[in-house]
C-alpha cells in the first residue's frame, strides 16, 4: 500500500487538473497531452526531461538520506544556488585557464559548497537546537541574494553590456554533452552515480544504518551507541553536497554561466520527489522524472495552449497535497465523534 | 464442565476460533467467567492469551464461536462497545502519548468532554484508594513503565467495569504494591466486578484467582481451581513438560572485581527523573548482583549510565577491571566487552520497523565483526540472528519479520539471546524475563547463570523479587536514587528488601542506605 500511495496520488492531480483545466476553458483531454505527451514524443523532448530531471534527482536523493533519519532540510534550493556560486566562482576566477582539471574542480567545490552551506544549519541544530527547518529554509533567500550581489556586482561580464550575469562559461568549463544536438549532458551520469551510491550507503554501510536507525527509534540508536549528532551533521553535509552538485551541473550545463536566478524551484520541488518516490533511492529516479515532466509540461501547455506557467507549481503543490493525503488516510480513518455534554 | 449451581456466567465464551495466516490463534476456546471471579488466563507466549482478550475487548473480530453477556448474545464490534458493556482492560504494551499529561491521557479513554480539575482530582482520589500514586500533571514520557501502568490501571477503574481485563498488572509493583493491589481486586471482586487476570507469576494466581483456565498452542488445554494446585503443576499444564528449575550456584567462585561504582552520582536531565546520588556497588566476576526497587527510583537513570547513554559526572566513578569507563559511549564499552540489555523492549532495545536481521546487527555488529570491507555483512548478520532464534527459541516465522510483530516475550528473548551470545564479560540487565512464560524465563535464568559461571560479571535490574531471590548471589534495593548495601540473598527475606524498596530513606536512615557495598 505505502508504494502505491503515489499512484493514487497521482491519478487524484490527474482528475481535480481535469476540473482545473476545464476552469480555464481548456479541453481538459487535449491539456493533458499537452502536459503529459506532446513534451515527450520527441528525442529532444526526452532528453529534455532527463535535463530537467537531472538537478531534481540529484537534490531529491540527498534530501531522502536526511528525511529518513528525520532532519527536515527544505534548504536544497540554497544548497544548489551556492554550490553554483562556489563552483561557477573557480571558473570566474581562473577563465582563462584551460585544464581537463577545470571542470572536476568546479564539480568538486559545487559540492564543497553546498556542504557548507547546509553546514549552517547543522552546527546551529547541533548547538543551539534551532530548528534546521527554519534556518535552511532562510537560508535560501540569503544564498539567492548573495547570487544576485555577486551577478550585479564584482562577478558581471566586462564584455557583457552591464547585463546582471556572468562571463559564458568556456568549454573546459562546461560539462560534456552527452548527445549531439541535445543538452544531454554529464550531470546526468553524476545524478544516476548519486543515486546508486545513495543506495549502496543506505542499505550496506554502517553509516546508512545508523540514519534509518536514528530516523526510526531515535532511543534505539542512542541505545547502540549511534550519536544523534554526527548523522545531523553527516545528513545535511550530504545533502548539501547534492545540492550544491545539482548546482555546479546546471550552471556548467544548460544554464551555461552564473544568472540572478538559476534554478525554477528545483531545490523545492525535489521535496517532493523525494517523498513520492518514497525516500527509495530507485523511487526518486522516477519521481524525478514525473516531476521534470510537469516543468516541460508547464511550458508546452503555455506556449500551446497558451496557460498560465503556474499551473507547473499547481500541479507540483497538488502532487504532494495528495501524496500526504493519501498517506494519511491509508493509515487512518474519518470518524465523527460528538462530545457528550457531560461537563461543560 | 462443572457450572456453580444456577449462577449466570457473567461472560461466557463457547468454541471461539480465530485463525491468522499459517496460525490457528484460537482453536475452539471455551471459557466462563462468574459475577466476582477472579479468573485466570495462563499460557505460554504465544498460547493465544492476547487473541482471545482482544477478542473479547472488541479489538479483533471472531472467526467463529459465540460469547454471552449475562446470557444473553454478546457481539463486541469495537472496543467502545466493550467498555460501553462494561469491559475495561489493562493491555499489557500501553497505549499513551508520551507528549501528553495523565490526566489528558485518560480524559482520551473517556467518553464525552472532561472536566480536566475535576478528572485530576478523581486520579488522585482513585489512586490512592487503590495504591496506584499518580501525579496527574505528570507527563507521560517523564513515567517509568511502572508509572504508565498505573495509568492504565487506574483509567479503567475510572469507568467502573463489570469486568476487568488485567495483562500482568503485578509485574512492576513492590510486593507491598502487590499485596495491597490484590486488596484492591478482592474488594472489587467482592462488589460483584469479574477480573480477567494474565499472569506468569503463578504464585499469585494460587493466592488470588479462584479459577484457572490453561491455554496450550491456542487450544483450550484445561480449568482448574489454582487455589489446590502448585505453581509447579500449574506451569507444567502450561507448557506440557517438565519443569526444572534453574541450577542456582549458591556459593559462586568469586571472581575478582569487574564493575565497580564508585560514588556514582548522576543529575537527571529530565525535570522528573530521579538523580543518582551516591551509589557504590561492586559486581565480581562469576557474580550475579541483582537490584531491586520500585519503577522510578533511578533504574533508567543507572541503566543510561551503566550502558553510556547518558555519561557518568566522573570517568572514575565507573570502573570496569579497573579502567574508568564513565564517560565511554555505548560503543566504546561494547568494545570492552559489555553488553546491555534495556528496560523497553520495542523502540530502546529494538528497532521495531526493522527486521530482525537489522535489529541483531544494531548492537552485535562491532562484537561479532558483522563489518566486512566496510560493507555490511549480511549474509553473516542473518545467520547471527538465525542462531539467536534458534538458541533463545524465539517463536518467528522468519528473520526478515520486523521486530515490532513479534509478541513481548518473544521479542524479549531475541534481545536478550543477541546481547548474551556476543559472549561479554559484564552483561547489564533489566527485567530480564518481563512478560516471558514460564518456560522461557526459566531458560533465561539458566542462561544469565550458566553466563556468570563462565566468569562474567552480571547486573540484573529488576522488580521481580522472586526473580531476583532465584538467581541473584547479592542484592541491592535502590530507592529514591540511592542505593541500599548489597547482601547475601541467604540472609534476606522479601520483607526486608520489600521495606527498602518501599522507600525508607527517612533522614534517620540515611546513613544505613547510603552505606558501602
């Protein structure tokens, strides 16, 4: 039942978008194929869904790894913005360097990046006890300003018009394309890497143990002598370091250079994958999939149909709107009850 | 069957069946229950004790089989229905949140909107009359176990039953506590209240049950009057064979010292909890230490220390073979070769959404090498549990069953068969047989023996006199955080501890309570 929960969910956002659609004056059949087929129907079209889903796998999966153990970091979308800035800023600083070493430096510090960026709200959960839902999500606004601060300021293109953004990142700044004449490109072996070692940590390391443990009977753990501590900070580093990869990999992949805004939520939005694919590493891929489908499908239903782009983030709210829904109601039942007036 | 004269049976149960997947639960279970009987269920674990109670308490529905109220038909759709007939129970896994107070806890198990002051005043009245202290401000996740028992206890009685269905309510009380709680059962006995009453100790039941009717393998084996019957024929009817009792090594060959308290002194982080203060003890190898006393009194306070979840004020004042252990964590003193085995089974000693598998790996993988190339080593993980099963007779139907399906006893001696067959050196263990049958317990005291006279030191924690009084070599009673002198069980009696554990720590007494083992 717990797996097929995101089915349900899902064939729930189909009909209410059905309703939603025929709202707008759309007919809701030829709406649907827009979102759900037409993106697709296309070589091109696939492997822009395997772009899109790219940073949403990678986040997704670090996510899934705090979820278990029950850290709430919903702070990936900073956690990407800096590991975009760290990485994207060793390209700033040695442009015109040309090395095959370039570009796994820039991988490397993206992920450095995120780590640390998720390392705030680790240390002040573990000294302070602050809430890592509030800080991380905070957080965001402050990585997404300092982006802004650097594009605007000491970071713009001297060649580029006074526009808010980076120099074009070079090609031995750029992650290798996997196909030609697609943006397929290299993230996506990293993002499908992740996920396997995600995996592998989770079920065959005694670090990955320690995470469910913790996650599932937090006194059990403090019992075998797990600290509660480290899997904080060992489960924001991590995803941080995803994020921060999702990060590097879109602005040295499709994005091409540093913007004020590189990413359309995807740090949000892998909250959602990570829960419909049920925290499973192999769910996310999936999950992540769908979810990079309802941005394509966002933009073809726009340009087609000529819908509001922000039926993507109804679509997306609606998803896990009814994926908690249905987790609930599997789990419990209804039930009206009237209180006696025995003392009032 | 012999019927007493014309009497209508207040709760008569004919041919009850209930069948899980691969199980017959209940087969055919008839059972009769008179107006003011104190009857009792015995059965192994597993008999099929809990199908039946949860059957006649609405929680699970009947394959087939009739039950009659008074004699009249009886169909119990819910637990609501139950207690709306008169049925309460004390379930022996208790249901409370933990975030919540007493009070509101059992304004929850009430029908209809509460009068908050009104109810904690009722808690207080009906828990003193009843020898159940309860502060109903308390929160529930600052109890002992023994405390949330009584929580139970005393929500049932709130809602005056016709018939009480007790799961081994003794088993956290003082003797004293016990005593003046059958009281309490006879009085209501007396005004007419039948009482269903689970329990291993078979001591009581001869001294409070007017009946008996035996479970064996979910068939209804045999009633009988437990009032002519000895504990030992009674247990045998239960598990089929023979008992022997456990071989107790009266004069133990002492070892040298391996665990050595020294001035232990604790501050509870918990506004509730009790604060260690003081304690002294030794344990030798070759020695079984038991400690008795009333749950609250500092138990899981000296569990958390002993085991490292919580750390000593001083590295000194733990000794283990003369290395001070006090501010080791968990894993650091498994590595020294001690094992534990806690209060609460599913959630402290048990992971009760993993497997079995994953549960003996929890504390067993650093002792036992489970660790290979970094790598969980999981087909030598499986077979450690196998063998756990297979040893500690753990009734499963499988090692990837989660830990949270197995029943109380039998997730009990899976978790004390993984701590014992890591071989330690000092093995620390609360209430070692709670909600074990009789046939099991005696294997685990046999275990705990045949362990301390291979020579390792062994710290039974434990409100079970009578468990104590069988294995243990010394006993000490801890009260109100401190901790009495250990002595010879041959020089005690179960007055004397019952009296230490009953708190007499009058500032006159002090001193004797405070006094060097």
């Amino acid at each position: 039942m717990v797996y097929l929960t995101p089915l349900l969910a899902l064939l729930l956002t189909v009909l209410t978008s059905t309703i939603v659609f025929s709202l707008l004056g759309v007919n809701p059949l030829e709406a649907l194929e827009n979102f759900f087929i037409k993106p697709i129907d296309n070589q091109y079209g696939a492997t822009e869904l395997l772009v899109k889903a790219t940073p949403l796998i990678l986040c997704a999966i670090g996510l899934s790894v705090g979820f278990r153990a029950n850290v709430w970091n919903i702070g990936a979308e900073g956690q990407l913005t800096m590991g975009a800035i760290i990485g994207g800023g060793v390209f700033i600083y040695l442009h015109d360097v040309e090395s095959v070493l370039l570009l796994p430096a820039m991988i490397l510090m993206g992920a450095a990046g995120g780590a640390l960026w998720a390392a705030i709200p680790a240390f002040l959960k573990t000294r302070f006890n602050a809430n890592e839902i509030l800080t991380s999500l905070m957080l965001v606004y402050v990585a997404i300003l300092v982006l802004s601060l650097l594009v605007h300021g000491p970071w713009r293109d001297p060649d580029g018009f006074n526009f808010p953004e980076s120099r074009t990142f070079s090609e031995s700044a750029t992650m290798p394309i996997l196909m030609e004449g697609t943006r397929l490109h290299f993230g996506t072996i990293i993002a499908l890497l992740a996920v396997f070692g995600t995996w592998i940590m989770l079920s065959k390391t005694l670090v990955g143990f320690q995470v469910k443990v913790i996650g599932a009977a937090p006194k059990a753990g403090s019992y075998a002598g797990f600290s509660q501590k480290k899997i904080i900070w060992f489960c924001l580093l991590f995803g941080g370091a995803m994020a921060g990869l999702a990060g590097v990999s879109e602005v040295s992949g499709p994005v091409g250079q540093l913007l004020p805004s590189i990413s359309p939520g995807y740090g949000f939005t892998a909250i959602i994958v990570a829960f419909l694919g049920r925290l499973h590493p192999v769910g996310i891929i999936f999950a992540g999939l769908l979810m990079a489908l309802t941005y394509l499908g966002g933009e073809t239903a726009q340009i087609n149909l000529g819908l509001p782009v922000a039926v993507t983030g109804v679509f997306q709210g609606m998803v896990l709107f009814y994926l908690l829904a249905c987790d609930v109601l599997v789990n419990y039942r209804f039930k009206m009850v009237r209180f006696g007036k025995a003392a009032s | 069957m012999e019927t007493e004269g014309a009497q209508t049976p207040r709760l008569e149960l004919r041919g009850i069946t209930k069948a899980y997947p691969g199980v017959l639960a209940n087969d055919s279970i008839n059972l009769k229950i008179l107006p003011g009987e104190i009857h009792a269920l015995l059965g192994e674990n597993g008999a099929g004790k809990s199908t039946l109670v949860k059957i006649i308490y609405g929680v699970l529905k009947a394959d087939s089989g009739d039950m009659y109220w008074d004699g009249n038909p009886l169909d119990i759709p819910n637990p609501h229905a139950a207690r709306k007939t008169g049925i309460g129970m004390i379930f022996q896994h208790f249901s409370l949140f933990e975030a919540m107070t007493v009070t509101e806890n059992i304004a929850l198990g009430l029908p209809g909107r509460q009068n908050m002051a009104d109810l904690a005043k009722r808690i207080t009245e009906i828990s003193e009359n009843y020898g159940l202290p309860l502060q109903p401000d308390r929160h529930v996740h600052t109890l002992s176990v023994g405390e949330k028992q009584r929580i139970e206890i005393v929500r049932c009685l709130l809602q005056n039953p016709k018939l009480l269905i007790m799961d081994e309510p003794t088993s956290v009380l003082t003797p004293q506590e016990a005593d003046k709680m059958f009281e309490t059962l006879r009085r209501l006995a007396d005004e007419g209240v039948s009482i269903l009453y689970i329990s291993h100790k078979l001591d009581e039941i001869k001294s409070l049950c007017h009946k008996a009717t035996i479970l064996r393998g979910g068939k209804y084996i045999s009633e009988c009057d437990p009032t002519v019957e000895t504990a030992k024929s009674l247990a045998e009817m239960m598990i089929g064979t023979n008992l022997t009792a456990p071989k107790h090594t009266d004069d133990a060959k002492r070892g040298a010292v391996r665990l050595k308290a020294h001035n232990l002194s604790l501050e509870s982080t918990d506004q509730f909890g009790v604060d260690l203060n003081l304690l002294n003890f030794e344990v030798h190898g070759g020695e079984i230490l038991g400690i008795a006393g009333v749950a609250g009194n500092g138990q899981v306070e000296l569990l958390e220390v002993l085991s490292g979840e919580s750390r000593a004020e001083n590295a000194e004042q733990l000794l283990f073979d003369q290395q001070p252990i006090g501010k080791l964590n968990p894993i650091e003193r498994r590595k020294m070769g001690i094992a534990f085995v806690p209060e609460d089974r599913l959630g402290h000693g048990s992971v009760p959404d993993m497997s079995l598998v994953d549960n003996a790996f929890l504390s067993a993988y650093s002792p036992k090498k489970l660790i290979s190339n970094g790598l969980i080593d999981t087909r030598k993980t499986t077979d450690y549990a196998e063998k756990i099963v297979e040893k500690f007779d753990v009734r499963t139907a499988g090692v990837s069953h989660t830990a949270g399906s197995l029943s109380g006893g039998n997730l009990q001696k899976f978790i004390v068969g993984r701590e014992m067959l890591q071989s330690p050196q000092l093995i620390i263990i609360a209430h070692p047989t709670w909600g074990v049958d009789a046939g099991a317990a005696a294997a685990i005291h046999q275990a705990i023996i045949d362990l301390a006279a291979e020579g390792a030191a062994i710290l039974v924690v434990s409100q079970d006199l009578d468990e104590l009084f069988a294995i243990s070599n010394r006993i000490a009673v801890i009260a109100e955080g401190r901790l009495s002198v250990a002595r010879a069980v041959q020089e005690l009696t179960i007055e004397e501890i019952g009296l230490l554990m009953g708190g007499t720590t009058g500032t006159a007494d002090k001193k004797e309570i405070e006094s060097v083992a």
